[in-house]
C-alpha cells in the first residue's frame, strides 16, 4: 500500500509518464494511509470504533463494488485483482454485519 505510491511498476504492470500521474498515485496512497490511521484509532479508542466501522464498509464496498463494475465493463482482470475483490466485498459485508450488532 505504501510503497506502490512511489514506484507502482515494482508491483504493478503500470509506467507513469507525467508529473500528474505520479501526483494521482501517491494521493491515493496518502487516502489509504490516512483511512488505516482512522481505522488503528478506532481499534485503540472505542469512541472511534463506529466512525472506523462505517469508513471501512465505505471504502471496501465502494472499491469492491467499482471492481465488479470493471470486470462487466473492462473484463476479467488477473487472479490477484480478482482474489482482492472478493477480499474487499467480504470485509465490507462483515463490516455492515458488525455494525448491525453494535450497540
């Protein structure tokens, strides 16, 4: 997560040209560590734990979500996105099973 920000082709198959395409991938990952801190911060502080909850359901559907709707629209891509897929679509839906319970 940390890392793809500055050198994404060490993981990925992607090439960045421009200064902008660079600026976009470590926004990204700035967005990603700043959800994990909320995230740590409701695991360590209970007055927390309902804001890191319906964050992380936000953020896991929402990726998985945008993912299911590539694969209709852009195809199958390779194993790994699919395996993450599946991985964000199951901790979102366990996230919302949580928050049902939480009281």
């Amino acid at each position: 997560m940390f890392f793809y920000g500055f050198n994404p082709n060490k993981q990925f198959n992607i090439h960045l040209n421009t200064t902008d395409e660079h600026n976009f991938f470590k926004a990204i990952m700035g967005l990603y560590l700043g959800f994990s801190i909320l995230w740590i911060l409701g695991i360590c502080k209970s007055n927390y734990l309902k804001l890191a909850l319906v964050s992380n359901v936000v953020f896991m559907l929402g990726l998985g979500f945008g993912r299911l709707l590539s694969f209709v629209l852009d195809g199958t891509p390779t194993f790994a996105f699919v395996f993450g897929t599946f991985g964000e679509l199951v901790l979102g839906f366990y996230g919302l099973w949580v928050l049902s319970r939480f009281k």
